[in-house]
C-alpha cells in the first residue's frame, strides 16, 4: 500500500510536464471511449516514469 504519492510542482519547461498537460486536456475533450483508454496509458507511462525518476 502507498501513503503518499509525491506531486511534482508544474514546471512549464518541463517536456514530461508540458506532455501530460496536454494529454489532460484531449482526455477532458474526446468523446470515444477507445481514444480515452489510449490517452490514459500514455498518462500512466509518464506519470510511472516521473514517479520512478524521483
């Protein structure tokens, strides 16, 4: 079980950052179910990696 996760402060210069910002965003518009479950993998790799990297 995890207590906490560490959340890392929005960093603009960021690519990892800047990349799941605007993976949010196409994930908060598409409508197709197909496309949201693509959207989300790719969110978990980064987020996985971010969390691995610190």
């Amino acid at each position: 079980m995890v207590d906490s996760v560490p959340i890392l402060k929005f960093d603009k210069n960021n690519p990892h950052h800047k990349r799941l910002a605007e993976l949010s965003e196409k994930a908060h518009n598409t409508k197709e179910r197909v496309e949201l479950d693509k959207i989300e993998q790719e969110i978990d790799k980064l987020a996985e990696n971010a969390l691995i990297k610190h």
